[in-house]
C-alpha cells in the first residue's frame, strides 16, 4: 500500500469522522478507519480534508489513527447466493457474521458478501464466437429451485465477441468466458460488483400494465399497485405498517422479494427469517426462503449503514430485475432512512431545511421511487419489472411532515394507514376514504381479461356505498339509525358488510390471508349482490328489516374463510 | 494506559474543554481531579486533534481551570458485572448505595454492548403470564418482548409494573433488573419496598438515579442496567424483567446535553438521534437461538400532558412491540389496574397465546372482547347525546357488556395473581350478555365448546 493512500483522523463525533492527508481521494470512495479498519464513506472533500461516515460503533476511535483508502466506490457484489441470503446494510451477510463472531456484532469484521468457496453448475446458452452486447444472457445457473439465475454481461460491456465459454461448476470468482472488447479481452466471472448509488442501465422505461397481486383484498380490488409502479404506506406506530408489508413480501406474485428492514426491530426480522422458509409459495409451492434477499439494519445497528441499506436493496433488486424478474421491494422503514440521513446531515453542520431534515431531502426520496419501473432490459428480448413499496412512519401519526410528503409527491399508490381502524382491531387497518391508487387506469385493461366487466362496476359501486355510508354515519350520530329511510339502512348495512366481510382481512389466517383476484372479485359480488337484491325488494315494498336479514347475508361472512 | 494532564481550557455548563491531548478517542472517559483533591468522571464527546470535549457526569460546580487535572483513562466506560450483584443496590455510578462494599467482579463489560445479530436472534413466543386480566387477555406479554407502560403524571403505573415484576411467572431462573431515572426518592423506595417484602429482591439488581442525582448519570444508567441484564441473562441463562423508569426522564437528559452541545435540535427540541438513542436501548430486549435465558423489557414512560403524539412515547412505539396504556379516565372512575385496552397492544400476542401456549380460544375470544367493548364506548357516545332510551335492544346489551368488561374482567386487585384460564373465563361469562349472532370474531366450534357447553 503506497503511502499517499492513508490518511489520518483528526476529529470524530459519532459517526462522522474527519481525516486529513487524504488528497486524491474521491467522493463515495470507501475507506477502512481506524486501527480496528472500521467501514466508511468519504461523504464529503475539503482540499485534502475528507469527512467519511462510518458504518460501525465508533466509541474508542481517535484522532491520530490512520484511515486507509481503497480507491473504491461503496458496492454491491451480484451473482448467484444472494437469494435466500440476510445482510447487513452494507451487504455483509449477517449469517456469516453470527458464525465468525457469535451473537453480538462486533466492530471491524471483514467478511464476503458472497460464498466464495461454493461452486455452481454452470450452463452456457451462447457459444463461442457469438457477438453479444451488454446485458445479454451468457448462461444460467439454478440458483434456488424457484429461481435461475441469469449470468450477464455486465453492463460496462456495451459489446464483444466470445472468446471462450465454459459450462461446468465454477465458484463465483472463477473464470466462465472471455469476451473480445475493442479494449481488448474481458475475463466473465458469474459475480461482479455494482455501486450502489448509481442505477443500473436500462434500455428503455415502459409504462406499467399489470397489477402486483399481493392476494389482499382492500390492496387489490380498491387500491391496486402495478408492477413496476412505486407505493407508500404511511402510519403512526401499531397500525399495521409492518405486518401488511410482510404480507406483501408473502403473498405478492413477483418472482423475486427484497426485503429491506431499515432501522426497524430486531424481532421482526428475526420472524422473517423463521417464518419464510417455511412458508410456502403459491405460485411454485418450494419456501418462501428461495426468491427473498433480506436486508437487515435493525434500530440498534448504525445509523449510518441504515442510509447505505436501501441502496444496497434497489441495486440488487435492479440486479434481478436486469435478468428479466419482476421484483418487489419493500423497505420498512424509509423514514428511519430519512432521520439517518439528518443525523448526518446536522453533524456536517449543513443548513438545515423542514424539521431539521437537510434540503435535500426531496431529491433523495424522488430518485430512490424512481428506480421503480417496468422496462426493457439491456440486452435481448427481455423485459423486468421493480415495484417498490416504501413504508413511513410520520412522527405522531402526523402526515403534514416533511417525509411522508416528499413520499406522496412521487409514489403513485398511498396507503393510508388509520389509527382508529387499528384500535378497532380492524386490519388491515388501511383507510379506504383517504387512500388512493393512480394505477386503477392503466390496469383496466387487465382485470376486464382476467375478472370480467362487472369487477370493476362492482367496485366503483362499492366504493360509493362506503363514502355515502360516512356521510349517513353524521346522520345516525345525531338522530339515530332507526331514523333513516329504508335505502339509507340498506347502504348502512351493505357498507357494514364491505367492511367486515370484505376489506377485513386476517393475515394470520391460513385460508383468509391470501385471496385470488377471481375469489375477491366473487366475493365482491355476493356483497353487491346483496345490494342489488336489496335494492330491489325495497322497491317492491318490503318491510326493511326483512330486506335486512335476508338469506345471503349469512353466507357472505363464510366466504372468507372458504378454501380456494 | 491514562495520560494526565494539567489545566482546563474552558467549563460551560456541563462540557470541558481541554487542549493540548495527545492520544484521545471518542467516548474516552475522564477523570477530572479538582484543587482540593475531589475526583469527577466525565466522557469524551468529541475528539480532534489537540483537543477533547469532555461531558461531565457530574457537576462542575467548584471546578476550577488552572489548577484541575484531567486524566484520560484510556478506555470507554465499562461495567464490572458479577452473580454478587443479586439482591444489591447501586447508584448511576455503579457504586453501591446499600452500605455494602462493591461485589467482586467476574467480568468487565462495556455498557453499550453490541448490537445483537438478527440473525441470532429467536423469536419470541413463549406465553409469560403477568396475572393481570388486561394484559394476559388481550394484550399478552411474550418472554423476550419490550413492552411499554404510556402512563401520565399522577397514575398508578408503578404499581402495575410491580405487580407484574412480583406475580411474573417463568419457568427458569428468573431475575428483575430495576433502572430508575430522575425519579423521587419515594417513588424509589416504593419499588424496593415492595420487592423487598415479596422476597423478590433476593434476585434482583437495582440502579437508582433519584431526581437529586447527576442528570448525566441517567443517560449511562439504562445501559448498565441492561449490561447487567444481558450478563444475567445470556451468561448465566436466567430470564431477566427489566423495568425502567422513567423514560421520559432519561430523554429529558439527553435533550439537556444536546441543547448543551447546541446540536441542531428535532421536533420538540429533542435531538435527532432519539430514534437511534432510545432503539439502542430497547433493542436489548430479546432471546438468542439456542440458548437460555432472556431479556424482557418494560420501560415506565409518563406522557407529557398524556399526549401518545409527543416525541418520547411516539418514537418508542415505533420501537417497542406495543404498549400497555394507562388511563386517566379509568383511574378516575376508581378502576385498578386502570388499563385502557384500546388503544394498549401487544405486537406479539399472536406468537403467545393458542393451544399449547394459553388455551385455544384465546385468539378469537380476545379479538371479541376487544371489538364488543369499542363497539360499547361507540354505543355509550350515542347515548350521551341520544339518551339511552334511544338505543337499540342490540345497543343496549354492548352498553351493558361494556359496564362488566370495566367491572369484572378489567378490575381486580393489586394483589390478585389471576391465572389465565380464570381471565379467559371471565371474558366469556360477560359475552353472554351480548346476543349470540354478534359474536361474528369467534368460530363457531369455540363457541359451542366454552360457551354452550358450560350453559348446559
């Protein structure tokens, strides 16, 4: 190591730390600080002064130890083993770690985001003397019994010809083809590195035309996000934000889960990684394990990999979506990413903006959504989706602040999560008065294939009925329920019925936590049906209460729970 | 390895300056020795090159520049931990306020810890029984949880955490770790008084910061509490309740230090660390897979004027896995424990309770319970404004379930240990005065095996 690659540390507080002599280096490059070599960032350069945010505890680090450079930006290794993996906010698997130095993470641990040991079976799909061009699938590899991996070239590659190419069983640092560059021979190696900060090219962003089916109900038939589209779920603490992005990352039809736990509890991800191996999935029946990556920087880890944690997600994300998956990411929570980024920001002294969140708090959140997106994948033929689902948690439940509003201005889907609906236990606790899809459009198309005409129909009715049904609810808290006519009763309970037998839905359910687009859409009709029947009998004359307590309305709240 | 200098570059508040420090680094700590010999602890809050911002535990008062010495002690604040420690009392400093000379320590460990891998954690699920009907019912404490009081000035939430630290029933070994933060000398002596009289002393460890004390010893004081838990707990193997009181105390310290360090303050004046800060804290709560022992945590915090919106209590809802809410208007209708189940939850209670664990209607039944007596406080608005007369029959009935659910099922004694089954049968005993097509939440074999069946 040349001498001019080390600096020194002259100051530190928390996780920033200062160092001087460090002329050359660049911005976002990687430094190892300390004698112990923990990991940081050089965030900001001040001549040969360089202010780095560190990834680790730095209680007992100070000023006069040196600061090694690497001359790198801070990556992401892609290749085959990132399924069914769990990392830490700057891609350490948290495994690993567990087993090189127990329980407790210690400071300074060094350990490959990848199993560098393992050999896969590769198989070739070009051969040599084929011309390809970035991104082009080179070969595959079974990653999981869910997923084949797709070895491409990567995308500093714009084209070659092969040179060599190899099936076999190779480790992800061995060699599997050489490509003829205009800048000579290129070696291909099934892994290889990404920075996180910057999106992975695409050929082209395409305009969303699916629905993500995420099985729930309120979700799917009210609220429907595309794949490729970006979504938020704001709430205050104990409504659920949680639990329904676990149920998303369960049941959601995508190919491929990213899971990002940023800066929320250590439990949760624990019940994760217990629960999904176990869990099967509906579309393949192999666990749940098989198509998930798991990124893990829980409230007591630091804060300042909480703010590397989403970028680490979206670019492997990004990574999977490139092979020609749709893949959805969910990041629990984007606000604690937010407060990282303030903490940092107020210990670089910067000019604070809105609630002490820097000014550029808005960028950030509007480029983060935007690597959302259905597009055509560089190379052949091939096209990937990113949805991403972002959860928020405004300070007091209070959704006037700074990063729930930044969210709602570039996520299409908002789901608004409803302390009164939580306390009255009824979940998902998502408001359907307040909430909103922007995707609705775009997807008719689909769902007039897929459920029929009447689906929709039946929707824009339903929703009627539960808007007119908080007007009428004014009314009956004045005068009474008795005091209504006899259609007013019925919308009263039509809405009664949507509400328990419909938009509730129990996630720890076997049967009720999941629901097909055709058993929601059957289950829709039998309330409207309900209404309709209603509707008419009224006019017919009959005496309401009657109307009321009419047959079918017994077998509505067992449909629920009916298997499919 | 300490290196000692002389002289003081400035004293503001409760930070010092010193210049000239060779070798230095964060969270060092300090000894500053006055004139006449008194000796200080402080901890480094910044280190640069040439200087060291020192944050005082103590106070400053008396101090003087030229003539004080400061020696770096060349390592981060740590504390001796020992099996001698059970049944002993110590201050924000770690030295013993019983009388008694100091345990003799079996290790040294630092008092922030590390964070525990996720990856070795194990989820919590074993059913812990506190014998309070509001809790074990419907908002269920699980081995390993951190669960919350929100309570306000002037209500009774230490007397529910008592009762729960006494009537707590685990298999194991089983040890109270107690932390109190700026609390009164009574409300201080009530906790040991009472542990004291149950016995349960014998197996606990206490830390007192009385409202007197250093302010900056409560910032430490949480930490070596759960030091001391986490040796108990996953050295020695026993199940560990940590109670600490009062949060809002503590948050309140740091604020000071903040202010002091003129940081860039968040909402309310709190810094913007607090998530962070409070996470590093409750975050210790937990089981590691495959091995015994467990911490479960029940931080006290009183709601500045009752508001669940201010700083404290929301960010530690963001944490925590649920609360326990204490309620005004139920302590002031007379009712003990005054928990107000609504707005309490338990974010654990599905993984606690069922067959096996506490009986296979509980799920459905707390489910009933929790919407039967919404649905009564909604019922109980309508007849405030319509009258009672106005309501319906159906109406009528959740009016009155409501009445019992607070009388019979809420209500019980500070000394009364209730075992599960009792609470789960008393929940059903009051649903029957609800008609029977209401009990939409409960399946329908449930139904018929606990409340049929006991009709006839």
């Amino acid at each position: 190591m040349s001498k001019s690659k080390t600096g020194i540390i002259t100051k530190v507080s928390g996780p920033l730390v200062v160092a001087k002599n460090m002329e050359g280096a660049s911005i976002y490059e990687v430094v190892k600080v300390g004698d112990e070599g923990l990991a940081g960032e050089i965030i900001e350069m001040r001549e040969g002064e360089a202010s780095i945010q560190v990834y680790e505890e730095t209680a007992g680090v100070g000023p006069g130890e040196p600061v090694e450079r690497t001359g790198k930006q801070l990556s992401v290794t892609l290749g085959p083993g990132l399924l069914t993996s769990i990392y830490d906010g700057i891609q350490r698997p948290l495994d690993e770690i567990a087993s090189k130095a127990g329980d407790f993470i210690p400071r300074g641990i060094e350990v490959p985001a990848l199993d560098e040991d393992k050999k896969w079976k590769f198989e070739a799909s070009v051969s040599e003397g084929d011309s390809v061009v970035s991104g082009q699938v080179l070969g595959e590899v079974e990653e999981t019994e869910t997923i084949t991996h797709k070895v491409m070239v990567p995308p500093h590659i714009s084209e070659g010809t092969i040179v060599s190419i190899e099936s076999g069983n190779f480790t992800v640092t061995q060699e599997v083809a050489q490509i003829k560059t205009e800048n000579g021979k290129e070696s291909i190696k099934m892994a290889h590195k990404w920075p996180i900060r910057s999106p992975r090219p695409t050929k082209e962003k395409l305009l969303p035309s699916k629905p993500l089916i995420t099985g729930q109900r309120v979700i799917d038939t009210f609220f429907p996000v595309a794949k490729g589209g970006a979504a938020s779920v704001p709430g205050p603490f104990g409504s659920g934000k949680t639990v329904i992005q676990h149920q998303l990352a369960k049941w959601s039809d995508a190919d491929v889960i990213i899971f990002i736990g940023c800066g929320e509890r250590g439990n949760e991800m624990t019940e994760v990684l217990q629960e999904f191996p176990e869990l099967e999935d509906p579309k393949t029946g192999n666990p749940l394990m098989e198509r998930t990556v798991l990124i893990a920087n829980t409230s007591n880890m630091p804060v300042a990999a909480r703010e590397a944690s989403v970028y680490t997600g979206i670019t492997i994300a990004e990574y999977f979506r490139d092979m020609g998956f749709d893949v959805a990411l969910m990041a629990d929570s984007t606000s604690r990413w937010a407060e990282a980024l303030r903490e940092m920001s107020a210990r670089l002294e910067e000019m604070p903006g809105e609630e002490g969140y820097p000014a550029y708090l808005g960028s950030r959140i509007a480029a983060f959504y935007e690597r959302a997106g259905q597009v055509k994948c560089l190379g052949k033929n091939q096209e990937g989706s990113l949805t991403v689902i972002g959860a928020v948690s405004p300070p007091g439940g209070d959704l006037s602040e700074p990063v729930t509003q930044n969210t709602l201005r570039t996520t299409k889907v908002f789901w608004s999560l409803d302390d009164e609906l939580a306390n009255a236990r009824h979940f998902p606790a998502i408001d359907w008065l307040n909430s909103y899809s922007l995707y609705t459009e775009d997807l008719s198309e689909y769902l007039d294939e897929e459920v029929g005409k009447s689906f929709r129909e039946n929707r824009t009715e339903a929703m009627r009925i539960l808007s007119k049904e908080a007007e009428l609810e004014e009314i009956v808290r004045l005068v009474g329920f008795e005091a209504l006519s006899g259609s007013d009763k019925l919308v009263m309970e039509t809405a009664k019925l949507l509400r328990e037998d419909f938009l509730m839905q129990n996630a720890f359910d076997k049967i009720d936590t999941f629901s097909t687009l055709k058993k929601q859409a059957e289950m829709l009709d039998a309330v409207m049906s309900y209404y309709r029947k209603g509707e008419e009998m009224l006019e017919e004359g009959e005496n309401v209460n009657e109307v009321l307590e009419m047959e079918e309305k017994d077998l509505i709240s067992k449909l629920k729970f009916k298997e499919e | 390895m300490s290196v000692k200098y002389k002289g003081l570059k400035e004293i503001v508040g409760s930070l010092v300056l010193v210049d000239g420090v060779k070798k230095v680094s964060y969270e060092e700590l300090v000894k500053i020795k006055t004139a006449d010999g008194e000796e200080r602890m402080g901890r480094v809050l910044e280190a640069s090159e040439g200087r060291a911002l020192i944050q005082m535990f103590e106070e400053t008062r008396g101090m003087e520049l030229e003539e004080a010495e400061a020696v770096f002690l060349g390592e981060t604040m740590k504390l001796d931990v020992s099996m001698d420690m059970m049944g002993r009392v110590f201050d924000g400093a770690a030295e013993p306020l019983d009388g008694h000379p100091k345990p003799i320590a079996d290790k040294s460990l630092d008092i922030n810890g590390n964070p525990m891998n996720p990856f070795s954690r194990e989820f919590p699920d074993d059913f812990l029984q506190t014998g309070v009907s509001a809790i074990d019912g419907l908002n269920t404490l699980v081995r390993g949880q951190k669960l919350p009081i929100f309570s306000g000035a002037g209500l009774p939430h230490s007397k529910i955490a008592t009762q729960i630290a006494r009537q707590a029933k685990m298999e194991g070994d089983f040890s109270v770790v107690f932390g109190a933060m700026g609390i009164t000398f009574e409300e201080s002596q009530f906790f040991v008084n009472e542990l004291e009289k149950t016995g349960a002393l014998d197996r606990s460890i206490l830390f007192l910061n009385t409202a007197d004390d250093p302010v900056i010893e409560r910032v430490t004081l949480p930490r070596m509490a759960l030091t001391a838990a986490e040796y108990l707990a996953f050295e020695k193997g026993r199940d560990v309740l940590v109670i600490l009181t009062d949060m809002t105390n503590y948050c309140e310290a740091l604020r000071e230090i903040s202010a002091a360090r003129k940081e860039v303050p968040g909402r309310r004046g709190y810094p913007g660390y607090l998530y962070t800060d409070l996470a590093s804290i409750y975050e210790r709560a937990g089981m590691i897979k495959d091995k015994p022992g467990s911490i479960t945590q029940i931080p006290i915090l009183t709601m500045p004027e009752d508001d669940k919106t201010h700083p404290i209590p929301d960010l530690t809802g963001y944490i925590t896995e649920g609360q326990i809410m204490v309620s005004r208007n139920l302590h002031q209708s007379g009712i003990y424990p005054p928990i107000d189940v609504l707005p309490s939850l338990s974010r654990l209670r599905d993984e606690g309770i069922g067959e096996e664990k506490t009986r296979d209607d509980h799920d459905g039944l707390a489910n009933q319970l929790f919407a039967a007596y919404a649905k009564g406080q909604e019922v109980k608005e309508l007849a405030t404004i319509l009258g009672e007369s106005a309501l319906s029959d159906t109406d009528k009935s959740y009016l009155k379930f409501s009445d019992l659910f607070e009388e019979q099922f809420l209500s019980q004694d500070e000394t009364e240990n209730r075992e599960i089954e009792k609470t789960l049968d008393i929940g059903w005993e009051i649903l029957k005065v609800l008609p029977r097509k209401e009990l939409k939440r409960i399946k329908d074999d449930k139904i018929e095996k606990y409340l049929d069946e006991k009709e006839n």
